[in-house]
C-alpha cells in the first residue's frame, strides 16, 4: 500500500510504501501521520489528518504551469527549422549563429559562400542571399515568439480552470522544416 506522510492540512512529506498503516506511521516525524492514498499524486491531508485528497491547484500555479509548457514549446519551434528561400535551414543555436555571421559579413565577402541547409544540399550564396536567408531564421523565431506571448495573454486573461483547460497551446506555432 502507498501512504502519505505529513502533517494534518498539509501536502506530504513523502509518500512511501509500506505493509500497513501502522508500519508506515514509523516514518512519520512527531505532529506527522500517515494516511493511505491510491497512488502517487499531489495529495493534501486533511485537517484532522484521517484522509488525503488530491490536491487543487491555485488558479495561479496552473497558469505558470501552462506557461513553463509554453516556454517548452516556443524553444521547441525555435530549433525545429524553417523554411527559406533556398530550402529548409537547421534553426539551433549554433547554427542560428553561423547564418548571422554569413549575413553580418556578408557585405564584406566577394564570393558566394557554399552552405549547407537542412536536408544536406549545398547551395552557393552570395550577400543579399544570405541575409534573405538570415531574414527567414528571424522571422520564425520572431513567429515563435509571438504565437508565445499570444498565449501568455490568454493564459493571464483565463480566470479559470475551465477557461485554461481550453486554451490549446499546441496551435500556432510556425512549422519546422529540418
């Protein structure tokens, strides 16, 4: 069986399997009990320390949950690639920073670069190429960054549970290409 131990009005301490009840209680420090649950959860005991329940969370701690999955999904989008004018471009950090290089001193170059996209194909480039191909990385990420702080608004503006639980948060991300 798995029990809660904790204090009476509190989440857990830990949630531990034991034979018994009484055997649990063992673990339990003094003001502690331990109570049955049905499985690994985020419980609260109860005030008079007889039961546990699953925890509600507070409107707030869900909001900043749904946007830690957010944040996940917008660095996701960051680095799953895009589109250019020349074919599909890694969008990583290292490689982010390899196209603004080639687009920052582009000016300064003569002869085409040879770069490599996303699907292995090497395409020569020369200077107003390679800041088109520079522009098409900012703009997905500056894409990925709107769809981002689009659901941020819905997800401060949700004044409940229900109103976030329709907020889809997969929706509106650009497309990845590498």
């Amino acid at each position: 069986m798995i029990f809660a131990i904790g204090g009476p009005g509190q989440r857990p301490r830990i949630l531990l399997t034991a034979i018994d009840q009484d055997t649990a209680a063992l673990s339990a420090a003094e003001g502690e009990v331990a109570v049955p649950v049905s499985g690994v959860g985020d419980y609260v005991i109860a005030p008079g320390g007889d039961q546990a329940s699953f925890r509600v969370p507070a409107l707030d701690e869900m909001q900043a949950a749904l946007w830690d999955a957010v944040k996940v999904l917008r660095r996701r989008a960051e680095q799953a690639g895009c589109m250019s004018p020349f074919g599909p471009v890694q969008t990583d950090a290292d490689s982010r920073a390899i196209i603004a290089s080639y687009a920052a001193s582009a000016a300064d170059q003569g002869d085409p670069v040879d770069f490599t996209f996303a699907d292995n194909t090497l395409v020569a480039l020369d200077g107003a190429e390679l800041r088109s191909l520079n522009l098409a990385v900012t703009s997905h990420l500056a894409a990925a960054h709107a769809n981002a702080q689009r659901l941020r608004v819905l997800i401060d503006a949700a004044a409940s549970p229900q109103a976030l639980a329709l907020i889809d948060i997969a929706a509106g991300w650009p497309g990845g290409a590498a």
